[in-house]
C-alpha cells in the first residue's frame, strides 16, 4: 500500500486485473487485492484477504509456516475455533440467530456460534450444532453446567444478510409460538388463544362453539355433552396442575378477588344496592331468573348467561340452577342422560323491576 502500483489490462470483462508491486515484485489481483487469479469470479471478500495477509505475516515471521500450520489456520476459518467454558466462566452472549451480541475472549461482536459440546477438548459430546439443531435452543445449551466446548467462526456475511437472517428467524420463532398456543376456529379459521380455564371454547369472530384440545365444533346448546366418555377431557391436566397449585400459593388478583366475593358476595349485587340506598330507593330484589340459592350456605348467587352450573362465591360448593340441587362428583354428570338438567337453560324469566319508591 506504500508503493503505487499500475494494474495491467485486461482482453475480457470476465479476466481478473493483475497487478506486480514495483518493490518486492508480489503479483496479487488489482480487483480484490488478493492473490492473483485468472477470473473475476475467484476474487475474495475483504475478510478473506485480511486472513491472507495474516497467513503472509505469519510465514515471513516464523521463516516458513508448515502444512499444519497452514490446516489450522485453513480450519479455523471455515469451521471455527474451539474455546473451553471451565467452571465459573461466563459463556458468550448470543441473539437470536446465534451471533455474539458482543464481545467474548478473541471473538467479536458478530461472530457465529457453529456449535456446542459438553465435556472437555480431549473428551466431548455434541449438543447443539447450527446445521441440525434449532436457534431457540441455542440459550439453553450455552447455560448447561461446565465444562463446555464452544465452536466460534468468524461471520464473513454482510451485515444486510445478518439482519435479513435474524429477521426471518424471529418471525419464524413468533409464528411457531402462535401455532403452538392457539387453535384455529373450525368454522373461520380465526385463531383463538386460551389463556386458562377448559377446552370449552367460544370463537369471538364467529360464535361458533369448538373443542381446544381436537379443534372440532361442538353444539352451542350442549357444549359440555362432548367431553368425558371417552372423548376430550374439560380440563387439560396440566390446567388442572395450574389450578391446584395457584390455589396452595393464594397469591395474585385473581384469588384476592374470590377471597373478597367470599366474604362480601358479588360485588355487582352490592354496587347495586349501595346506589339504591345513596338515592332512596329500596333494595333491588332478587328473581329465580337471574340466580339462585346455594343449597349449602343459602347465600344468592347470580347466573352465568344461561349456565346452570354454579359454583357458589361463599362456600365454594357446585349446584344447578335448574333443580336447586347440589352437585357432587362429576360436574357433567349431572348433566348427562335421559331426564338430566340442561346444561344450559332455553328460556329465562324476566326479571322483574324494583317497585319504585313511595
């Protein structure tokens, strides 16, 4: 770079320019200033020549570089290089496409994750390699116990090929997330996601009734008649881990608020009222429309919609609408067979209007 040098010129658009420094004679290609090559097709990028000057330097200083030397070197570039992760070593910090997000012992920001092992150089298994393993596995391998062989190259793409990459990549991660908690709707195709509760399913696009576990319609006037028998469970058991082990931590709003209704009873009822009593006017009145008595405690308690199933907000046992009836065992039960309570009530009472005040 010290020296001018004149490139020669060329008897095809499709032939690499040759240029011969005029200090040390050093032939090389005056487009991409690596080694001199016939075709244009052969030029190196710019990281490529780089790993070539080093290779030069690195002969002239040791007088000769060996074959070994030269493999090594040869090795590292396509395949990466090795580094051992002992005990209380930190390992490199990856993105999502398995690029260090930053800078790890002699490896830069940029460079690509190409592979990781358990055990030690002499002695290890592979765990995750980038032709075969996923990218959302990659953290957790980096986070098993040491000792850990991690395989780094150093990434000769362009950064607009990166970024395109990692792109693509998390959007494949987002989709992948998406299918797997959501069903789509039978009759729509819209996807619903449940974020708890049973399969019993209601799609907000279409209203049509659907099982989440198999994905099939099931009718609206008897959702419930297609679990049990052998057919889909209500509750998914890991659901009903959920359930039980929220319930023994009784933490979080939503059993602040049920600890609440058990000792104040629905709020709706109580707003109600308290607004009757700030204006003067009598108590609303309770109808067999719109609830009824627990038959455990006696305490009201308002209907779901048209559901016959209750549970009731003071002493937690199940009862139907319908007959008044605690249930016990199998809540669908109830509601199976020739003679059974509806599950859900065909038509409703209207209720009836508070008498205004005198």
């Amino acid at each position: 770079h010290d020296v001018p040098n004149f490139v020669e010129g060329t008897a095809s658009s499709d032939d690499a320019p040759v240029a011969t420094c005029r200090r040390c004679g050093y032939v090389f290609c005056g487009k991409c200033l690596g080694i001199a090559h016939t075709s244009i097709q052969d030029c190196i990028s710019e990281e490529d020549r780089i790993m070539q000057v080093a290779m030069r330097k690195m002969a002239e200083s040791s007088g000769k570089m060996t074959m070994a030397q030269r493999k090594r070197m040869q090795k590292e570039r396509t395949m990466g290089k090795l580094y051992e992760i002992t005990l209380g070593e930190e390992a490199p910090e990856v993105d999502t496409i398995g690029l260090l997000v930053k800078d790890w012992r002699d490896s830069t920001s940029g460079d690509e994750i190409m592979s990781v092992s358990t055990g030690t150089k002499d002695d290890f298994t592979s765990v995750w390699t980038v032709t075969k393993s996923d990218y959302t596995d990659l953290g957790d391998k980096l986070m098993l116990r040491p000792p850990l062989i991690v395989r780094i190259r150093r990434n000769t793409v362009a950064a607009e090929e990166r970024d395109r990459k990692k792109r693509a990549v998390e959007e494949l991660m987002t989709l992948r997330a998406i299918k797997q908690d959501s069903q789509p709707c039978p009759r729509c195709s819209v996807r619903i996601s449940r974020s708890a509760g049973c399969n019993h399913m209601r799609c907000t696009n279409c209203d049509t009734h659907f099982c989440y576990r198999c994905g099939k319609q099931i009718p609206s006037d008897n959702p419930y008649s297609h679990f049990g028998g052998g057919g889909c469970p209500t509750f998914d058991t890991s659901e009903v881990q959920r359930m039980v082990q929220g319930e023994r931590e009784d933490v979080g709003i939503d059993y602040e608020l049920e600890n609440l209704r058990r000792q104040f009873g629905r709020q709706e009822g109580l707003f109600a009222n308290f607004e009757a009593h700030q204006n003067g006017r009598p108590p609303q009145r309770r109808t067999r429309g719109d609830g009824s008595q627990c038959p455990t405690c006696r305490q009201f308690n308002d209907r779901i919609g048209r559901l016959n199933h209750a549970r009731c907000h003071a002493c937690r046992s199940s009862f139907c609408h319908h007959c008044r009836k605690k249930i016990v065992g199998v809540v669908n039960a109830h509601y199976r067979g020739e003679g059974a309570c509806p599950q859900h009530e065909a038509d409703l009472p209207a209720v009836a209007a508070a008498p205004a005040a005198a």
